[in-house]
C-alpha cells in the first residue's frame, strides 16, 4: 500500500497537543505565545521530513523510480541507460568545377551544426558528400530536401546545398522505456539464450523500443527475431530498415549461444487493418481524432508477429473485434457506434496489424 504521511495541520496539531499536555495548559497553547510558535515551527520540520520521506518511498523501487534513481537500477542490472546517436546521411553541394571540400567542414540547418566526414571534389553537378550531425539526438534527423547551408564559406563552392538524407539519430533512452528493460530484466532474468534474452539483446540496440523471439519458427534449432523502432522510424510506422536489421543481427550475433543452428532478425510485415464506423455518437471532429488515436495505442499494446509465450511459439496475434469495441468507446465522449469490423486474422507469422495507411485506418460513414 502507498505511504500515507499526516497532513501539515494534523502535524500541527500532534505537536501543539503534546506540548500543551507537557506544560499542563488546560486550556491548551494560547494564540502568538512562545510554546505554541515553537511548537509550529517544530511540526513544520516533521512535516517537511514526512514529505522527503515520502519522495523516497518512490524511488526505492523500479517501477516508480525516475530520473537518477532509476538509473541505480539500469547500472545494477543492464550496462545503464541507452545512449543518444548521432544522425548521419549524405547532402549534395554544388560550387566550381575541382572545387575542393575538406572532410570536416561543417554546415547548419535548423539550428544544427553538421560536419562533413570525406573530402569531395566538386564536379559538373551537385556532388554528394557523406555528412553527420555533432550532437546526438533526434534532432538531426532531417528529411531529403532541407536546406543546408555552410558554417564558413569555401571560395568556389556555393553558400548551401540540400539534404539527400539524415537519419539515425537517437534521443537518450527515456524513463518509460528504461523503466521496461529494467523489469523486463529483473523479470526474466537471463537464462542462457531464451527466448526472453533474445528479446533483451534486441532492446539493448539504441531505437529499438519492441521486439519479439519466436523459437524454431524456421526449423528446428533456429531463431527469429523481429523488432520496432517506433520513434526513430516513426515514419514508417516505426517499422525498421534494412540497415536497422543488419545493426540488430550483428548485436546478437555476438551474444547469442553459438549452439544455435541458425539466428534470423528481420521486420515484422506490416499488416493493414481498416476499422469502418458509422453512426458515432456524438459525431464530432474531436471524437473522431479520439478514436483513430485509441485504435492505434490499442494496436500498439496488442499488435505482435509470432513470438515465444511461456518457450512456445504462437502465431502472430489476431485482431480482435473486442478489443475495437472497448478501445472506439474509451475514447473521447464516445457514446455508442456501429461497425463491421471482425477478428483481423494474420496472414503469417511474420505479419503485424497496423491501421491500414492513408485514411488512418478508420473510415466514418
């Protein structure tokens, strides 16, 4: 049960009573007099010691813990906090033909400052040159077509180029996402190459924010394993790439057990569901963001490809119509509605449901 601490006028109370009974005033303390002033002030300090007392109580355990606290828990049972990566990608700069660019110049956009890694020649056209941001974060992911402009201009080449693509780029893991690998790994702890160690060398990959091990899926004695980044390729609905999965089987394959026959990572598949609803009640523009919101958080809860429960392997998880219903009507003001939706069934077990791209999944009538 949570800690309950007394209230500041209970305190209050508690250390005028005892004093009025030490010093036999019947009538208790009088108002302004010194006992009583001291007496508050005395209850002030237990009362501020009752409310650190209670900050405490929350951070002693990992499931409440934040911040620093929780990074005790990362250190003691993983190798601590996932740390930020720096985006990388290429751009293109254009200027005089032979113009040279050393490796190392740096440009800016949005407020970033980007170094480039080779040295280029510039030639008829504009020339590609490898690029990478010097601070890590999120932030340096910037899409093809963003404007790139030189820091200290390079006599011949032009004042700006353009983005050809920036990607990679990791925020230091957040407390939601540290608090899970912790429990996960106090949970499960590691067993010499399970399934629950496949999933916990996965999530060690800066980005990864899901995955799931299905045993002996392609033969006996062999491994696969699928993952998401859903804020790193939010995207693509947090779908990995290819460079994504070479990075996740690399990781693991300098982990895993080397008994194992053989160890497959790759994306799951990405499976449209449509969730046709007519006569939501009330039928308003809130209500309706409200619903294709919950129906994603729902697919984001359920949603998975064929995984390992309790060393089994089960297929890749259906869809089911109630759990539609219950998320359409918590959501919002919600009232009732009517649909058509059944139990999405997954076409294979490398499948997993998403709301079905371009209208969100969710068409109103």
């Amino acid at each position: 049960m949570p800690l309950l601490i007394p209230t500041r006028d209970t305190v209050r109370a508690q250390v005028r009573d005892y004093l009025a009974a030490r010093l036999a005033a019947a009538d208790g303390l009088p108002p302004n007099s010194r006992a009583r002033v001291i007496g508050d002030g005395n209850a002030e300090l237990a009362f501020s010691a009752y409310q650190f007392i209670q900050a405490l109580a929350v951070q002693f355990l990992p499931d409440t813990a934040v911040g620093p606290w929780l990074d005790r828990w990362l250190d003691i049972f993983l190798d601590g906090r996932e740390a930020a990566t720096f985006a990388s990608g290429a751009a293109t700069l254009t200027g005089t033909f032979g113009t040279v660019v050393p490796a190392a110049t740096q440009l800016t956009a949005g407020g970033l400052t980007f170094a480039t890694t080779q040295q280029i020649t510039i030639g008829t056209g504009p020339t590609a040159v490898a690029i990478m941001a010097l601070a890590a974060g999120s932030a340096g992911n910037l899409p093809a077509g963003t404007s790139i402009a030189l820091v200290t201009g390079i006599p011949g080449v032009d004042g700006s180029g353009l983005v050809v693509q920036l990607s990679g780029g990791v925020d230091v893991e957040d407390d939601t996402d540290a608090r899970t690998r912790v429990l996960a790994r106090i949970r499960q702890p590691p067993m010499g190459g399970d399934a629950d160690d496949y999933v916990a060398w996965a999530r060690e990959v800066p980005g990864v924010t899901r995955a799931w091990c299905a045993p002996n899926e392609m033969g006996v004695g062999t491994v696969t394993i699928r993952f998401m980044m859903d804020n790193l390729r939010a995207g693509n609905f947090g779908f990995p790439n290819a460079t994504d999965v070479a990075t996740v089987q690399a990781h693991i394959d300098l982990r895993r057990p080397v008994t194992v026959a053989d160890c497959f990572v790759c994306a799951p598949i990405p499976t449209g569901i449509l969730v046709p609803i007519t006569g939501l009640c009330p039928d308003t523009a809130s209500n309706r963001a409200a619903v294709a919101t919950a129906l994603q958080a729902m697919l984001a809860q359920r949603a998975a490809p064929a995984r390992s429960v309790n060393g089994a392997l089960v297929p890749a998880q259906t869809i089911y119509a109630a759990w539609v219903y219950d998320a359409i009507l918590g959501a919002g003001t919600v009232q009732h509605f009517d649909t058509s939706f059944v139990d999405a069934v997954m076409p294979n077990n490398g499948c997993m449901a998403v709301m079905q791209p371009g209208n969100g999944g969710v068409s109103f009538g």
